[in-house]
C-alpha cells in the first residue's frame, strides 16, 4: 500500500534548534490516522509531500523523523520518504507538484488532514483534493 501525505512543518515555542519546528496538527491527524488504519498493510510505504514554500536545509530530516516517530508509537512498520517541494510560485504549483507525484508513482491513496473552519475550502475550491479525485481518479481521504 502507498499513500501519499502532504504535510506542513510550523514554529514551535522551543528554543532547542532540532526541535524548532514540528508538524502543523492538521497533518500529525493525518499522519496518525493513515498508520492507524493502513498500517496493518504488510508492505505500507508513505511518500510525504512538504508544502512549504519558505523551507530551512531540515524541515525534510525533520518531518521523515516526526514520522517515523508517530510510526514507532503507533507499532507500525513503514517506509517513510519526504518529497519537500521548493521554488513554487503559487498554490497551483504546489497543486501541481502533488498531482505530478501521484501520476508518476503507485500512490493508491492520498490523505490530506485540514482544519474544520476550512472543510468547505478544501473540498469545494479547486483545492488539491479536487484535482487529485478529478484530475487523477485516486481517493482522497479527509482528516478532520
């Protein structure tokens, strides 16, 4: 089973530099519920897709440890990679890069968490889970 996950780091109040950013709570809910529920796949493998477009040199060791991390809590064995998207100009490119992914890969699902003031967003906009159901024919799963 592969899944794809797009995700977001943000600021945390830590002062200790390596734990200076962690995974935004929309996309650790999203994170969660994919290993929780297809992690009893033998064979789980999950393609992280950063979203950021101002990135630092470790938000992508960052977010695979915060995953793998989540993995090992919940008991599941996963191959974890991050794809972080740099140099995008605008969210149709960010948009882009996602659809790309899931065109050249075997991404069977893709699980994208959001926050429940912007369900009608994510879901009626031309939002990036639109355009992979329409545009790619792969489900989507949304996690509140």
């Amino acid at each position: 089973m592969h899944l794809l996950i797009p995700f977001d780091l943000v600021p945390t109040d830590s002062q200790v530099p390596q734990d200076a950013f962690g995974v935004a709570p929309a996309s650790e809910r999203a994170i969660r519920y994919a290993f929780e529920t297809y992690g009893c796949h033998g064979d789980l493998r999950v393609t992280a897709v950063h979203l950021a477009t101002d990135t630092i040199d470790l938000e992508e060791n960052l977010g695979a440890a915060d995953m793998r991390a989540i993995a090992d809590d919940l008991g599941v064995d996963a191959e974890v990679s991050v794809h972080s998207v740099q140099g995008v100009d605008s969210m149709a490119s960010l948009q882009q890069e996602v659809l790309d992914l899931v065109e050249t890969t075997d991404v069977e699902t893709v699980v994208v968490g959001y926050e429940e003031d912007s369900f009608a967003d994510a879901v009626f906009s031309g939002s990036t889970p639109e355009r992979v159901l329409e545009e790619q024919n792969t489900p989507v799963v949304l996690v509140p």
